[in-house]
C-alpha cells in the first residue's frame, strides 16, 4: 500500500487525474480470476487516497492466448472500470498466429480489445504495418509514454514515433510498476508525442480517448495512414502468417 500511496502521488503531480490499475492477469504471473480481489484491492487503494487526489478504476491486462476468446466468453478478466474495453498484450517476441482472429472475436461479443505498448513488440518493430491492419479492424493501440520519450531504447522509439505519424495510436500510458523503476509519469511521452503529431492531437491520445474508455463510451479515430511496404518485406498480416 505504502509504495502504490508513492506512486498515486507521482501520478497526480505529474497531472494525472484518473488512473486504470491493470494487473497482470494469464502470462504466468496471475493465474486465476482474480477480478473480485482486483476491484476489492483498488477500493482500498481509493479509500487510502481519498477524495481530493487520483481517482484509480479496476481493470487488468490480459495475455493474448489460444484461450483468450473463451476467456471472455466465460467473464475471466476485468474490463477497464467495468465497462466495454479490455488491455491486451501480446507475447513479446512475436505476434501469434490467431491473434487477428481472436480481437475479432472479442469484437463479435461487444468487447473492444485495445493492445497494450505494440511499439515493445519484436516481429512489430520489424513489420510496424501488422498494427495498421489490426487497427483497420477495429483494434485500438496503447503505447507507452517511455517508449515515445526514448526510455525504452531506439527500436521502441522508432516504432512508437512510426506508429503516431500513422495515426496508429489511440492512447499514451504509463505501464508504471514501480515508484523508481518505471514511475507514472506521462507528460514527457505527451510531449515528445506532441511534438510528431501536435499538441491537440497528442492531448487526445490522454484525455479524451481515455475518458471515454472510463465513460464507456465510443471512439471514433482518424483514418489509418497507408505504410510504404520496402521491396521484398512480408507484405500484410497475412502473408507474414503463411510466410513464417
């Protein structure tokens, strides 16, 4: 409790105001469905906080699996503040073969996948259009704020800053663990956002689009830019899954 107080009020004075906890939930960390423990904890945390700082919401970050459509059928993991979106991730070398087929399947149950931090992804720093093509079916993107601000190395930031000028962006996040390592910082990821797609544009990506997460409300984002595909690269998502 003392070092999830620490980072509220890192958040907060970094102007932070509302904040999603997203636990991780199937990738061998957590295991079980453990949402009830999850919304419990996250009262705690805002009864600890009070009224007058960060406001926090329940939620979790989901592995994408072979099992993640039964997963959702069967309720296993926390919307973000209960409402009709779910964070994903994928596992971090690859994109899995079923994955487009599986957000489609979430879509089909009213559920708005958006993928968590794809800029980390290794083949997505290769092939950055994989995302283009999720994001033309309806898959939202979250990238770290660090990633954009180069605190996760070049090839993060690379494929951040590509991601943005394609409007393949909907949200900027802390992904925070920890007070030190990883703090809830936000402003320098919005501002070196700001500075490739402009400050209204940049301010979108962490307030009005996560507002409406939190309200449940819709989205509408700009139309995806087209990737110049170089000569000789896996073309789509589906040429990169038969061309293994």
């Amino acid at each position: 409790m003392n070092e999830a107080l620490r980072m509220a009020a890192i958040a907060f004075a970094d102007g932070i105001e509302q904040m999603v906890c997203t636990p991780h939930l199937f990738n061998g960390l957590s295991n079980d469905p453990l949402f009830p423990e999850i919304e419990d904890r996250v009262s705690e945390l805002q009864n600890a906080i009070g009224g007058t700082g960060l406001k926090v919401f329940p939620g979790s970050e989901v592995r994408v699996t072979t099992d993640f459509p039964t997963q959702a059928q069967e309720k296993l993991f926390t919307a973000l503040n209960r409402k009709t979106y779910v964070l994903v991730e994928l596992p971090t070398p690859s994109v899995p073969k079923g994955a487009q087929l599986w957000f489609k399947n979430l879509k089909l149950q009213g559920i708005n996948p958006i993928l968590a931090h794809p800029e980390r992804n290794i083949e997505i720093q290769r092939y950055p259009w994989i995302v283009a093509e999720l994001v033309a079916d309806g898959v939202l993107t979250q990238v770290t704020a660090m990633s954009v601000a180069g605190q996760f190395g070049p090839a993060a930031k690379i494929c951040a800053d590509s991601l943005l000028r394609h409007n393949c962006v909907h949200f900027l996040a802390t992904d925070t663990h920890r007070p030190e390592k990883r703090p809830p910082v936000l402003s320098r990821g919005r501002d070196a956002a700001a500075a490739i797609i402009g400050t209204d544009a940049a301010r979108v990506l962490v307030e009005d689009n996560p507002l409406a997460v939190i309200r449940g409300e819709s989205i509408a984002p700009p139309a995806v830019m087209p990737y110049e595909v170089p000569p000789g690269a896996v073309r789509s998502f589906f040429d990169r899954l038969f061309h293994r």
